[in-house]
C-alpha cells in the first residue's frame, strides 16, 4: 500500500471499492498537477460515494477550501481544473469499471440486509478484496475513461455576510436566505414556514 492509499484509508477509515475508485483518479490527476495545497485544484465530483474521501485526501480538494464542488448524478465522474491552467480546460475522468456485477450480486443484496452466513461473509470479504486489488492494479485506460473538457473557470470560495434569522435568529449566509410571511428567514424556516 502507498503512501498516499494509506493515508486515505487513514482518513475514510477503512478500504473499500469506493476509496480504491477515489484512489486511483487521484494517482492520475497526480500525474498532471501537483496536490492543492489552498485552492489551486478544483474538482467537481457527481457522487457523494466514498471515493470522494480519497478526493479530499489524496487532492487537497474539500468543501472548507472552496475547490471540492458537488453535483448530484450518481456517477462515478470526477472533473479536475487546474486553476494555474491558461485555459478553461479541464480534466474529466470517468470510472468505467464495471466490477461489482456478476458472482457478487446475489451476495449484496443479502450483505445490505444483514443476513449473509458466515461462509458468505467470507466470500463477499474475498470478492470486495480481490474487487478492491483489481481496481489499484488495472492500467489506467481499462478502468479510466479520461477526456479534456471546456470548463468555466470556477469561482474562488466567498465569504458572505451573515444575517440573523427572524424566526429561529440563528445566523446564516445572506445568499441563503429567503423571505416568507414578511420576515427575512433561513432556508429550514422558509421551509417549515411555507409547508
């Protein structure tokens, strides 16, 4: 295990599939820029799956920072721009590893219900780690679909005004806010306020 692998599952806090995925686009983008130490990366990342641990590990990409953008589609596609770019071009990368399917499928289902036997608990620990192995092992261009996009360059993290709610007056960000029943509000009262 790399240094960098281990530090991530220090981070997640055990290794899976998810984190082998996260891994791997890491160690590619590795390849091409060097590490954010403030807000030089930024990725955009279409899933909220463990991978995205590996993300913020491994990148220096987090939400605190401002450079980790999250876009919910379900997909395993991570977008990296390099902010020392001379253009809006970016990195988009796409896990096509299709390694969960198969001799495992019957085993999930009864692993997410907790019923596997102990012998199944052994062979869906085997098939995760063999699953898991075959994800940091594979060449690139079999696991990674990777292309050169046009990116809008992304904005740098703001820092908002806040104001005080006049329902609960807990402070929130002023972009945030909304106007229900004649008072300045945050978005949880908007929503009890307006339901």
């Amino acid at each position: 295990m790399d240094e960098d692998l281990r530090k991530a599952v220090e981070f997640h806090g055990h290794l899976c599939p998810g984190l082998a995925i996260g891994y791997r686009v890491s160690k590619y983008v590795k390849e091409h820029y060097p590490r954010s130490e403030d807000e030089e990366l930024v990725a955009v990342v279409e899933n909220s799956s463990c991978s995205v641990d590996a993300i913020q590990d491994i990148l220096g990409c987090t939400f605190g920072k401002g450079n980790l953008i999250y876009k919910n589609r379900g997909k395993q596609v991570f977008t990296i721009y390099s902010r020392g770019n001379d253009k809006d071009r970016a990195l988009r990368i796409y896990f096509k590893g299709d390694l969960f399917s198969g001799s495992m499928d019957a085993l999930k289902g009864k692993y997410f219900k907790g019923e596997l036997s102990v012998d199944e608990k052994k062979e869906f620990d085997r098939l995760r780690d063999e699953i898991i192995q075959r994800i940091i092992n594979a060449p690139d261009e079999e696991i990674l679909s990777v292309t050169e996009v046009d990116l809008p360059v992304p904005e740098k993290a703001r820092i908002y005004p806040s104001l005080i709610c006049q329902e609960c007056e807990e402070c929130f960000m002023e972009i945030c806010g909304r106007t229900a029943k004649g008072k300045i509000v945050c978005q949880e009262c908007f929503e009890k306020l307006v339901c």
